[in-house]
C-alpha cells in the first residue's frame, strides 16, 4: 500500500509538501503541485478523508471580511477591493461581522468548505493566532489591519509613522494639550495610530495625558457630540487628531455653533482623505490612505498565489501623507 511518504520519496519533495497539496494549501507551487498529483494519481493513491480536495476547484469568488459596510473607510476599501476583482473576472461575497467573533470565525469555516478562493479580512476582533487557527492554512490576506504577517499576506499603511507625522506638526505650532480619538483602540491599526501619537509627545519630552485619549468615536455624530462636551465642560483641548475625516465634520460644525474659531483656537486633523474634507469650512487637513493602490495589489497577490503559489507570508507597508488644510 502506497503511503504518503512513498508519494513524497517519489515526487523528490518532503512529505510536509505533500501534505500541504492534499490540504490545497496555497504556498505551494503550481509546478510542485502538478507533480505531486502526477504522482497520486499514478499510484491512485487518495486519503479517503481527504478525496473532496483533489476535486476542487476555483469558485471564482472572493469574501471581504469588514466590520460594517458604513463605516466611511470600509465603505471605500470594500469599492476598490471589488472593482479589482471585477476587472479580474472574480466575484465578491461581502460579510459584515458587526464586531461579533462568531460570525467572523462561521466566515472561516466556509472558507475550510471551499466556498470561496480567499478571504480578504479588512478588520478583526480576532488575535492573529485565533485567525490562523480558525482558517487552516487557506488562503486569507489581511488589508488594512497592520498585523505582524507570522501567519499570513498582510497589506497596510504605515500608521504609526504618518500619525507621528501629523502630532508633531501641531506640536511644532506649540500646541501641547492634544486630544486622539479611535474608533476601536483594541484593533492593531488604532494601537499604530495610538504609538505614534504617544512617540511624538515623548520625542517632544511631552507626557500624554490619557484622559485626552477617546474610544468608540468613529461618525459624524460622534463628532459633534464629542465637540457639545468639550464646549460645556471647558475641555482644554488645543488640538484633536481623529480616526476618520467624518468625525473632524462633525467637530467643525459643533465648534461653528459654539463660536470656537478653527484653527486658532482648536486644530482638527482628519483621516482616510474622503472628499468631505473639501466642503467643510475650513476644509479639513487630514492624512491621505493608498487605499485604491492597496487594493489592486493584493488582488493581484492573490491571483499570483493561486497561479503560482508562494513560500513564507509577506508584509507590504505603505506610507501615508499628511495633508495640511484649513483647519489646523
């Protein structure tokens, strides 16, 4: 009886490789993988329990794992990842977790089922370990979420270092009672922004104050509430970094009403660069994504994968731009 190492003595590889061909994991080269199967089929060697896999084939469809289709960024990201893959002749199926655990870790699981080609995961509530766990070695790529890349593809901006970027310019103007919002601190991409905001105080010799660190602001509304709190409580703030260029909206139009002049007395700086930021007045400075850029490439690095296979996961960062406007 043929056993698998028989089939990896004969293929000339090791049996891990084969193992990772019966499991169609996908760093393995298309021209190993076709031999391996050579080889299988030669010797009609097939696990029983694995048989399903040798008939699979491409679904030609892609899942975007994101938070919530409303939030701005995702929006936006979910539109550019699905027009790469239209241009390339995949579909997209787009899940929206709503923060919840389960539903992310149900997505994976069809993912195991061979229901889709790839998952590409915008956010997740999930630590890397649980995400690779939960996948089996199927092929995901994270975009946006600057994970460490020990389990799989990452693609993301640099966050830290534009957020240093854009804290630094407002404490060069003197400026030193700085205020951070984040939509979700817990998530790896606002822990980059928060560092980043933490490094440029301490390269100033400036302490943080962590009180002036704000959690779960993430729309307009929160922005214009936020903006009510710091009028009536006399919050000494003479600058606000915030997640998204909404919640910098919805602090201008509360400064306008409680008469509070942008930017000599409060310096807003936005995020994501959305076309808000030039209706407002003043127009938002804010820093600019390479979301559209992003989002061809790893659509590309997927297709590559599926065509060619590849070895050990791979991290491309890119750098963000700060972009000075009206209101700091």
């Amino acid at each position: 009886m043929v056993t698998i190492y028989d089939i990896a003595r004969m293929s000339g590889v090791s049996k891990s490789t084969v193992s990772r061909v019966v499991s169609n994991h996908p760093h393995v080269s298309a021209k190993t993988r076709e031999k391996v199967l050579r080889v299988m089929q030669e010797h009609q060697f097939v696990p029983n329990s694995l048989a399903t896999q040798f008939r699979y084939k491409h679904t030609k469809c892609i899942a975007i794992i994101t938070p919530s289709i409303d939030h701005p960024y995702f929006s936006q990201l979910v539109h550019y990842l699905s027009v790469a893959c239209t241009k390339k002749g995949f579909k997209t199926v787009i899940h929206q977790t709503l923060a919840n655990k389960k539903t992310e870790e149900d997505i994976y699981i069809q993912l195991q089922k061979n229901e889709y080609d790839a998952i590409i995961l915008a956010s997740s509530f999930l630590t890397e370990e649980e995400i690779a766990r939960c996948t089996k070695n199927r092929l995901l790529v994270a975009c946006n979420e600057d994970f460490s890349s020990n389990y799989f593809d990452v693609f993301c901006i640099n966050e830290e270092e534009v957020t240093m970027e854009a804290t630094t310019y407002l404490l060069d103007k003197g400026l030193t009672k700085l205020a951070f919002c984040s939509d979700n601190l817990t998530s790896p991409l606002q822990q980059a922004r928060l560092k980043g905001f933490r490094s440029a105080h301490n390269n100033k010799g400036l302490a943080l104050t962590e009180q002036f660190v704000f959690d779960k602001v993430c729309g307009i509304e929160d922005g214009i509430q936020l903006g009510e709190k710091i009028s009536k409580e006399g919050l000494p703030f003479e600058g606000i970094l915030t997640g998204s260029d909404f919640v910098a909206a919805g602090l201008i139009s509360s400064a306008l009403r409680n008469n509070i002049d942008i930017p000599n007395q409060l310096s807003i700086i936005g995020f994501d660069d959305h076309p808000i930021t030039l209706v407002t007045s003043p127009q938002i400075s804010t820093i600019r994504n390479r979301i559209e850029e992003m989002s061809n490439d790893v659509i590309t690095h997927i297709l590559n994968i599926m065509n060619e296979g590849e070895g050990s996961p791979i991290k491309k960062i890119y750098k963000g731009e700060f972009i000075k406007r009206s209101s700091c």
